[in-house]
C-alpha cells in the first residue's frame, strides 16, 4: 500500500484483514499441534524408518512399501477385525440401551425422572481414569463386588474368578464400562429429543388405534430420527478410537497381543517396538478411515454453518 | 428441529396422557393396565439408577472406608467405619502434589490459550464473511474429529526432537490444538447470538467499537466462555492418552498418569482398594463439580450442531 492511499479506504483495507489477524493464533497452533504431525506420519510412512534412521542417517523413499507390508500382515487385519466389532457392538448396545433410559424418562413420575437424571449425570461426569480404576475393583477376582453377586446369585464358579485372563471376558468388561460410560450422553440427547415430539400426534395415532410399539415405531422413531442418527455416528466414531480403557484394562494381566485394538496396535508398534514407519502407515490409515466415517457428520455441521 | 436440543435435559416433560381429562372415558381395564405399566416403568428406573450410580458411590464409599473392612467379604454397602486416613495418607503421599501441581498447571495454560484463541477466531468466522472461510470451518470441523490415536507417535517424535517431552509447554501445545476446534465451534454459537446490531447501536449512541466490544458484547458473551472454559478444563483434566507418550517420566506425570501409577505401585503389595479409590475421588471430585454445572450446554452443543438447519 502506498502512502498515497487516502485514510478511508486504508480503513477498509484493515477492515478486510481484519478476519485472517483474528484467526492468526488458531491456525498457528493447528498446524504445530494437528498439521505437522499428520504431515510427519504422511512423510514417514512413505519412507525406510529403521535404527539407521533414529541415529540421523537420510531416509530412502519407498513408496506405498510400508503399506503393502502392513496390509499383509495378518496381526493388523486381527486387530482390524476386532477394533470394528468391538465398535459396533458397543455402539448399537449404547444407543439402544439409551434410547430405552430416555424412553423410562418419559414414562415415569418427576421424582423418579430426576433420580435416573442425576444417576446418568454422575456416571457421565466420571473421569475415564477413574472411572476404569473402579471397575476395576468391582472386577477384582478376590475381593470385587461383581464376583460376590454372582456367587451369592449361585454361580459359584465365579469364586475367585479373573475376568481380564481371557481376551472374550476382558472384552466384556470392557464393554460393560464404554456401554456405563456413554449411555448417558445417548439417554439425555434422545430425552430432549422426546420432549419435542408433539402429544397431539402421540394421542391421534392411539386413537386411530396404533398399540404403544406400532406408535413407537411409526411416530415417535421417524421423529426423532436425526438425533439417533447423529448419536449413533457419533458412537461409532467414538468407539472406534478406545484406546486409554484398554491400555488401563490390560494392566490387569490381559494378553495384550489378543486384546489390542487400532489405537493399542499403533502404541505398541511405535513406541515399542520404535517401528515408526509401520505406526505411521497404520495412523495415516486410522485418520483416513475416521475423515470416511465422520464426513456425514462434518457435512451436516457445515451445513448448519451456511444456513 | 432447532429447538429440539435446546431444552434442557432435565425440563419438565408435558403432562402425561393419563393424567388428562380425556383419559377418564376409556375403560377402567386400560387405566388399571397403565397403572401398572406405570409402577413397572418406576421400578426398572429405579433399578437402572441403581446400576448407573453404584461405581460412583462405591468409590465415594470406598475412599472412606479402612482397608482392612473392604478385603472382609461379604462387603458392606453402606458406611460403616467412616475413616479419613486413605485420603490423608493419599493428600500427605509426595507424588500426588507433584501431579497435581503438574495438572494444575498444564490445565490452566490449555484453559487460558484456547479461550484466548478461539475466542478470536469464532470472532471471526461469526462476524466476517470472507475468503477461505469455509475453508477453514471445514478444517477445524475434521481436525476435531481426528483421534489422538492416530496422531500420538507423530507427537511424540515431535516433542521429542524439540526436547519438550515432560514439559508442560510440549503438552499444552498438544492438548490446545486438539481443544480449540470445538471451541470455536462452540463459542461461534455464542457469539451469533448477540446480534452484531447492539453493538452498533452502542456505537451510535457514541461507544467507541472497543468500547462497544468491552461494555455490550463481552459482558453478553461471559456465559459462552465460562461454558467453554470448562469445556476446556475437562478435556485437558481427564486427558489421558496424548499424556500417556508426551509425559512418560514419573516426575511429569499429571493425575490420570498418576491415577495409574498409583494403582499399578499398590499391585505389588495386594491392593488397597481404600487409598486407590480415595486417589479415584480426588481425581474426581472437582470433575463432577464442574460437569454439574456445565452439563446442559454441553449435551445441546454437542447435538444441536448436526440438528439444527
């Protein structure tokens, strides 16, 4: 800009730069904290990364080598396996177990409503640490909760019994805690979700003669349609990353081989065995795989924002 | 459906069918079978109340209870020996002031950096219609659904080559760029809903647009920030993962890695159950306190995105 520019139209020139200066510090820190990083696993991925290469020695490119090799090891399509029915499996059980707490909700009297309301709200506010640590003693095989009911309920084989032992029952407990961890972000939503749903509609199906399933199903479902469709990407998307409450659950003397899942598989892959080549294909492959299975979401979020 | 999400969760629902007028024509047969549907109904929420709210009140329990009672069996479900001493000899432990002096520290840098900075940039993403905009909604839409799974070694190695593993600088760097994306998106909500008109009007009635800023649209926006700020107090709070490769010395360790630790050091002499849940209810406490209080912005603002429109 030239110093002959007269002070108003300087003044809009500010005005207009004024938008990139505000987002300077955001983006900034973006690109150190996401940006970076996703271009060194991209990079990485891409080339040899092996003990010459921690000792500064230059890396040769390779190509797609790294990820030919990885998508041939059997280890990765087991945990692959694994990792997308452990996700599914735990989102369809925490949406539907949900949906039936916000359907409780709707059918019982206030006091008992603002009794299952804080219950949910307590259970959501623990912090995942915590909260793993005290299934974990709920769990214990010599002094926990659970094995004690179960023995008083008459299966006595529970005396004593490890559950983190066998990959099947350290899956359950797992389960058991993602599924006690996330109802209640899927209960409330589908709640408030419900409390929209007009009665008038609600009492003209019944007097047209629908039963409380058939009005289930044909009014109150297609309702409250786009707030399941969003709780349960979002649980697909959330279930598909677990990796802290395995990692704490393995503590307990899982076989870790058995019990990893993606986010397990890469931990172990690089900072255990420092092959940062196969952890970087393997990560590139996990963020591709969660940018498919968000876009829905990220689509209809953006869609919000233009409107 | 925007208004969908934006009751509250725990609004009082309208009154029941049963309850109206109209009800009394039908059958005495249907009323008695909602009746009891009814009771049935009270008595699996009670129950699921139950499930729900036991870990929280076993840990809460726990922590207050000798060890020596929680290793009798059968166990006790109310309170018996109320004791002070697991989380005295927690508190007096020297390792929990460290991680909470770490905690504490790398929380308040996050909470701070990522108001600061997304306050600026849902500023100007609300308030300016400019190029690349979208651009750069889109981003911070994607990058908040990336997984620290998928990112970790990266950091790691980063932190790593710039010697800032163990260092509350390297971590918050990590946890404010994985923050400040729903942030934004949160605090734009906000600041959409103080119309940019009012601080217009301010400006003719003579404000200055700083002035306008400070006295009409920040005073209007402190409950969006308050929100976020303990939005952002929770994520870095609980945080695990990313702390789990960026901190790996024990003298860095903030309260989750400590939660850890500690029950892992306990393991090595039969555990007790007492001080690792009184470690539990520390981590906690101020958790649910905060969660409390945040709660409902969080649950419609996390939905009313993908709803709304």
């Amino acid at each position: 800009m030239t110093t002959t520019t007269s002070a108003p139209r300087t003044r809009r020139g500010r005005r207009a730069r004024l938008p990139y200066v505000l987002l300077i510090p955001a983006v900034a820190v973006l690109a150190v904290g996401m940006g970076y990083p996703v271009y060194w696993q991209i990079t990485t991925s891409l080339h040899t990364y092996g003990l010459a290469q921690q000792f500064g020695q230059p890396a040769p490119f390779v190509g797609l080598a790294n990820y030919t090799r990885i998508l041939g090891d059997e280890r990765l399509w087991a945990v692959v396996v694994r990792s997308v029915l452990f996700c599914l499996v735990n989102a369809f059980l925490t949406v539907g177990i949900g949906v039936g707490v916000a359907l409780l909700m709707r059918a019982v009297n206030r006091i008992v409503r603002v009794v299952l309301q804080v219950s949910m709200l307590l259970a959501w506010a623990m912090p995942m640490v915590a909260a793993v640590t005290v299934w974990k003693w709920l769990f214990d095989w010599r002094t926990g909760v659970v094995n004690w009911l179960l023995v008083q309920l008459g299966a006595t084989s529970y005396d004593q019994h490890n559950w983190f032992a066998q990959p099947l029952s350290f899956f359950f407990v797992a389960s058991v805690i993602i599924v006690w961890m996330s109802v209640p972000f899927v209960a409330l939503s589908v709640f408030a979700a419900l409390t929209q749903v007009p009665d008038e509609v609600v009492e003209a199906a019944r007097i047209d003669g629908a039963g409380p399933v058939a009005t289930f199903r044909w009014i109150t479902v297609p309702m409250i349609r786009p707030v399941l469709a969003i709780v349960l990407l979002l649980q697909i998307i959330w279930d598909l990353r677990v990796f802290a409450q395995i990692r704490l659950l393995q503590d307990s003397g899982a076989p870790v081989s058995e019990t990893n899942l993606l986010g397990n598989f890469i931990f172990e892959l690089g900072i255990g065995r420092q092959d940062f080549a196969s952890a970087a294909a393997v990560s590139i492959l996990v963020l591709a795989l969660t940018v498919l299975v968000s876009w829905p979401y990220v689509r209809s979020l953006l869609k919000e924002d233009r409107s | 459906m925007s208004a969908t999400v934006r009751v509250r969760a725990g609004a009082a629902a309208r009154p029941a069918a049963a309850d109206r007028p109209d009800a009394t024509v039908r059958s005495r047969r249907t009323g008695v079978r909602r009746l009891a549907g009814r009771v049935l109904a009270g008595l699996v929420a009670v129950a699921v109340s139950l499930v729900w709210v036991f870990p929280v009140y076993w840990m809460l329990l726990s922590a207050l209870t000798p060890n020596a009672r929680l290793r009798a069996m059968p166990p006790t479900f109310w309170p018996s020996a109320a004791t002070w001493s697991n989380l005295r000899d927690v508190i007096t432990g020297t390792s929990f002031a460290t991680a909470l002096r770490m905690s504490l520290a790398v929380t308040g840098l996050t909470v701070l950096v990522v108001l600061g900075f997304a306050f600026l940039a849902a500023l100007a993403i609300s308030r300016f219609r400019f190029r690349g905009r979208t651009a750069f909604v889109l981003t911070v839409l994607i990058v908040q659904m990336l997984p620290a799974e998928g990112l970790f070694i990266a950091q790691y190695k980063m932190l790593s080559a710039t010697g800032l593993l163990n260092s509350v600088i390297g971590i918050s760097v990590l946890y404010t760029a994985a923050i400040v994306p729903f942030t934004i998106w949160m605090l734009r909500g906000f600041v959409e809903g103080v119309p940019a008109d009012l601080e217009e009007a301010a400006m003719i009635d003579g404000l200055s647009r700083t002035q306008a800023f400070w006295r009409i649209t920040l005073p209007l926006l402190a409950p969006g920030l308050v929100a976020s700020g303990v939005y952002a107090f929770l994520q870095a709070w609980n945080e695990f993962t990313v702390a789990l490769v960026a901190l790996p010395a024990e003298s860095a360790q903030t309260l989750p890695l400590w939660l850890r630790g500690f029950l892992a050091a306990s393991a090595n002499k039969g555990v007790d159950w007492g001080q690792v849940m009184a470690a539990s209810t520390l981590l906690a406490v101020p958790v649910i306190i905060f969660f409390l209080v945040v709660q409902s912005r969080m649950t419609s603002g996390l939905v009313s995105g993908a709803v709304k429109g």
